[in-house]
C-alpha cells in the first residue's frame, strides 16, 4: 500500500497550510479565540473560497466530492495551527449527515449554503450524564400531525453557541432513533453557550417542544458519523502532536543551561525521541483508520483501536512537552501549553483512552486464541 500523498493531496495541504499559516500565529490565534464568536469569519470565508468546506460532499451538493484522506490532511493542518474555526462541528460531521438520510430538497437547502461559508451546522447528540458509548437518549420526538416536537437537552453540543441549525438525535415515538433538523432560533429552543477548556466554544441545548423537520430514522447513520469523526479527531491530533514535538525540540536546541543548549543532555533528548516513537504509532494508526473509511468500511472498533493509541501518545506528547519546557510550558503566552490543552480536549471527545480499551477488551473472547 502506498502511504504517500498524491500530488494533488500535497497541494491541498500546502494551500490551507499557507491560509492558515498567515491567519494564526500563536498571538493573533489569542486573539481570535478571545472574541464573543471564537474564530473568524475572514478565515472561514477563505476556506469557503478555496472548497475546503465542501470538501466532502458531492459535486451535486455543492461540494468537492472528495475522499477521506483529503479530508484528513486538511484536518491535520488544522491541528498543526489549532485554527479554531469549526470545520468538524459545524460542517463535516452534521453536514455528512444530511447528506447521507437528507431528501434532495434538504440538501439542496442546506449543503450548497454549508459549503459556501453561508450557513453553521452543529450536530446535537451527547446528553448530559451520558458517556459514550452508550447510545441511550432522553430526548423524544413527539408526532404533531405532518411535523415532529422535540423535547430534551443536549450537552456539550461543539460549536453549538454560533450554529444556525441544529442535527438533533431523538427517539422515535415508535421507538429507534431519528435524526431531525431544528432552527436556532425555532420557538422552544434555548442555548447556553461557554468557552471549552481549549479556547474554543461549546453550548448546552433545550428543547420544549420545539419544532423539528425529520431528517431519517438515523442509528447506522450516526453510528458511521461518529467512526468518522473519530478518524479526523486523531488526524487533528497528529497535527497538533507534530508541532508540539517541533516546538520542544527547538526549546532543547537553544535554551542553554549550565553553558551549553538543553539538546546536549542525553537524557532528555532520549526523551524527545521517544516523543517521536509515540507520534509516529499514532501516525499510522490514523492512517489506518482513514484507509479503512477510503475502503468504505465504517468500523466502531478501527476507530476504536486507532483513538486508543493516539489518545495514549497525545497524553506522552503533551505531559512530554510541558516537563521539558519547564514553567514556560504552563503560561497562556507561549503556545504548547494551549497544544496540550487542545489534545486534552480530543482525548475526551467520544471517548477518552479508558473508554476505547473498555470497548475493545470487550470483544477479546471474539478473536481467536493462539495455539502455542
């Protein structure tokens, strides 16, 4: 198999790693992430214009109709920047769902509009006391003629502060679960918006009764959303890895301790190395992932297998790049310190370490044993 990008996929990278790379240095990307929105507008207005936000949908949808390992380069450009533009929350995993359960008129209403930088997105399915990946829900769609009502609250629904329209996951008065499509500002709707432990935003939902349009019965279809997000999520953590490892391994080759650079001690440029082993198991198991959805297969326990080991190396990586930055590592000014903050966040999004080994050493009894 061949693991290297395509001149067109290096070409893609470059061009949203130059965009991003004049928008974000570490002080202007403050800020941005200290505004009321949390990102900019011109930044996402540039994306729109280059097709980074249509990407993924079909030509007829307004898209690029490109595959995931384009999607992944782009995301991982995002997390070598920590650009805090929406591009998961509020396009490639609500978006991805109305393109796979919307009729033709939905999508003709929403996707073209999504892609184009004109309309935000935000899927809306963890529940609060809820963790994944227990797929029970609380929130219900009641039957109200032609129309549907939702009652329920999400929380923490990822960019769901600026979202102008709601994916909302809710049973089915006849039972399973249903994906709907409820306006921000529909009556019954109230959000409470906060800023996330990484810089970026987040809101909690209510819903009374509010009105919904259904989407489609939507368990398989969430189930292969949520497999995707997983994949980018370790692809934006290859990223942000890759530049946290860059970061310290600059401080070691100029910070002088005792008359020479920090680089000269064997001890902890054995350290920075073994920073590269980790970054380079996840590399692979993301790229492992991402061929799995390139072969059309969306499974829970590739994502699993692949969240697990970049969740182990982010941790070393992060832990890494603080200790041997020493107090600078920890300050708001200088940037790895928010790096590991964003990889914090990633390791509990859909799953922390300990909940992906809890998944898979559930199946263990599947495989079969060796015989010695």
């Amino acid at each position: 198999m061949d693991f290297e990008l395509t001149d067109e996929q290096v070409m893609l990278r470059d061009t949203v790693r130059d965009l991003l790379g004049r928008n974000y240095d570490p002080e202007s990307r403050l800020k941005v992430t200290d505004t009321d929105l949390g990102w900019s507008r011109d930044v996402w207005r540039q994306l729109a214009e280059l097709g980074v936000l249509g990407l993924s949908f079909s030509e007829e949808d307004g898209g690029m109709d490109a595959g995931p390992v384009e999607t992944m380069v782009v995301v991982q450009e995002f997390g070598r920047r920590l650009a805090p533009e929406p591009l998961l929350d509020a396009v490639l995993v609500p978006g991805g769902l109305v393109a796979a359960l919307g009729s033709a008129d939905q999508r003709a209403r929403i996707l073209p509009a999504v892609a184009a930088g004109e309309k935000l997105l935000a899927f809306a399915h963890s529940e609060p006391g809820v963790r994944w990946p227990s797929a029970e829900l609380s929130t219900a769609a009641a039957a109200q003629g032609d129309s549907y009502a939702l009652t329920g609250v999400k929380n923490p629904v990822g960019h769901g502060d600026c979202a102008e329209e709601f994916v909302v996951s809710a049973t089915l008065p006849d039972g399973g679960l249903g994906l709907f499509l409820v306006a921000a500002d529909a009556q019954g709707v109230t959000r409470k918006s906060y800023r996330t432990v990484d810089g970026q935003r987040g809101a909690q939902l209510e819903f009374e009764s509010a009105p919904a349009e259904l989407l489609g019965a939507g368990a398989e279809a969430v189930a292969a959303a949520i497999v995707r997000a997983q994949a980018l999520l370790c692809a934006e953590s290859i990223g942000a890895m890759e530049e946290a490892l860059r970061l310290t391994t600059d401080y070691l080759k100029a910070r002088k301790q005792f008359g020479v650079t920090l680089s000269k001690f064997q001890t902890l440029t054995q350290r920075a190395a073994n920073m590269y082993v980790s970054l380079e198991l996840a590399r692979s198991m993301a790229l492992y992932a991402n061929a799995a959805l390139t072969d059309g297969t969306a499974d829970p326990i590739i994502a699993s297998r692949a969240r697990l080991q970049v969740s182990r190396a982010a941790r070393h990586v992060g832990q890494e790049a603080i200790q041997m930055h020493g107090g600078i590592g920890v300050t708001a000014e200088y940037p790895v310190s928010h790096y590991v903050a964003r990889l914090t966040a990633i390791e509990r999004t859909l799953g922390g370490a300990l909940e992906h080994l809890q998944v898979l050493s559930a199946r263990v009894g599947e495989y079969d044993q060796p015989e010695l």
